[in-house]
C-alpha cells in the first residue's frame, strides 16, 4: 500500500509540465560539470553549485549554458503560483431562526 502511495505522489509531483520539462535537462548538469571539471581539475560541485544556482548570474563566456540547466528560471503558469501563494478562502454564514418550525439555514 506503501508503494501505491509513493508512486501516485511521484505522478503528482511530475504532473506539472514545469517540473517535467526541467527535469528532462537533468542530464546537462552532468556535462556542465565536466565541462568546468576540464578547465579546472579541483572544481567541486558545492563550488558549482554556488556558482550555478545560489550566487547571482555572471556574465561569462558560458553564460548560454548556465541558462539552460534545469531549475535555471522561476516560471510557473499562473493558475499554479494562486494555487501556492493564495489558497482561497470562503465565507460561512449561519443564521439560526427563533421560529421553531423553521429549519438551520446556511448561506
């Protein structure tokens, strides 16, 4: 039953073309590695991690290639950034009748 749980939330979190299609690039944080790997022997991949994805972008002669790994950009359709960010709300009224033959109304 464990099981089934685990791959209906993978399916879910994989559902969105966003996260799809970026997780489809994956395979260039490899190559982008080795590529930096080849100029410099001691490069690690916390130092490519900061350079890449925490550290603001530099203008540099591979820059393209920075753009094109995945997570690179925060595009989200709009109908997910309101299902994140604003979870809507609704108002309940209850108006109880003091006449006895009426029944609980809601609004």
């Amino acid at each position: 039953m464990k099981k089934a749980g685990y791959i209906i939330l993978l399916l879910s979190l994989l559902g969105s073309v966003q996260t799809f299609s970026e997780l489809v690039k994956a395979p260039l944080v490899l190559v982008h590695v080795l590529e930096h790997l080849v100029k410099d022997e001691q490069f690690s991949l916390t130092e490519f991690w900061e350079m890449h994805y925490i550290s603001e972008p530099v203008m540099d002669e591979d820059f393209g290639k920075d753009q094109q790994l995945p997570f690179k950009s925060a595009h989200l359709p709009s109908h997910e950034i309101k299902d994140l960010y604003y979870p809507q709300l609704c108002q309940l009224q209850i108006r109880v009748s003091t006449n006895p033959t009426r029944n609980l109304e809601i609004f």
